[in-house]
C-alpha cells in the first residue's frame, strides 16, 4: 500500500489577516448576521445605515493537506464595531466533532474570546496582540471585538472537526454577551433569551 505524503505549505501571515498560500477564504456581511445580535433594532438601524454589504469578518484559510492528523491553519479579521451595547462578534460555533480542540492567537487589535459549555460553564478571555487562548474540545466559542480596530487572529484545529454554527442560534444566542461597560472597557452580562443548548 503506497502512502501519498502531502507537501508542507509555506505560510506568509500579515497582522491585518492576510495569509499568503490560503487555499479557501470566505466573508460575513452585516447581512449575514441577522439573529446574531440580541438588540435587533440596534442590528436592523445598522443595517439601514451600513448596507447588507458592509463587511463584518473574513476568514482566510490553508486546507490542502488532507488526511488523518491533519490541520486547518487561518486567520480571522473581525471588524470593529457595536450593535446597541454589543461589541462586534464572529457566528461562533461548536466543533461537529465536539471533541476537537482549537487555538487562537492574536496577531492584532483587541478583543475577547468567549467560551462556553453546554452544562452552562461560561468564561470571557480577554486576547491581545502576542496572547493565545486553548479552546479545549466540548466548549462553544466566538470571537469577541472590543477595539476600535480589526480583531485579527490565527487559528488551528483538526481538519476533521467541523462546525456546528446553528448550535447557538437554536439556543437564542450565547448565554453570556459581552457588552459595553460605559467606562470605555467591556463586560459581560447575561443573555436572557438564551434557553439553553440542545444538540441535534
């Protein structure tokens, strides 16, 4: 039985996100994102004033290695902004293999990685430039921007993972939100329509 062993991949990766020898990238638009935000009159105002097109996050990503083992390189650029009292936010999601794990490490801006499980444990990770947080299998996550400038990490997870990005909306959103604090900082409170998370 011949093994075909895939070639290594030379990576360029810019603190603005822009990974040169990605094999796939794709965008989220303000348009994307209805139901993500829970102060929907502040996301539909916005909308109105930014258009559908506005560019929320891109994602740029290295897959061609494939195969046991194997793993998924990218980056993530979240664009600043805030929705009512809601700082920017990715989608977020669960692994479809809810065991695999995930690395995040900030290359530029400022923001917090939000995490949780699905018994209800809850952690807000604050992530800056030269800072990575472990997400360990079986937690939810998304990517928080709580800058002015774009959010921009590199991440790293099984190529055999998957994602699970209906997870939260079925749920009403994360049980936490990370909000503004009112004194130029951030903070979370509870999300009272969160009801809880139920696989499929």
């Amino acid at each position: 039985m011949t093994t075909t062993v895939p070639d290594p991949g030379l990576l360029a990766l810019g603190l603005d996100g822009v990974m040169q020898g990605a094999t796939s990238s794709y965008e989220k638009r303000l348009g994307d994102m209805a139901g993500v935000y829970r102060d929907d009159a502040a996301y539909r105002r916005a909308l109105a004033e930014k258009g559908a097109g506005f560019l929320v996050y891109r994602v740029e990503e290295h897959r061609n290695v494939g195969g046991p083992g194997a793993l998924i390189i990218g980056t993530s650029t979240l664009q600043p902004g805030r929705y009512g009292d809601e700082f920017a936010v990715t989608r977020g999601h669960l692994h479809a293999q809810a065991d695999r794990a995930e690395l995040y490490y900030c290359l530029s801006g400022t923001g917090v990685m939000l995490l949780e499980t699905l018994d209800g444990r809850s952690e807000a990770l604050p992530m800056r430039p030269g800072g990575a947080v472990h997400v360990p299998g079986h937690w939810v996550h998304r990517s928080v921007n709580v800058g002015d400038e774009p959010f921009v990490t590199l991440f790293c997870y099984g190529a055999d993972a998957g994602q699970d990005y209906e997870l939260i909306a079925r749920a009403g959103g994360m049980s936490s939100l990370v909000v503004d604090d009112g004194a130029g900082g951030w903070s979370t409170r509870p999300n009272a329509e969160h009801t809880g998370y139920a696989r499929t």
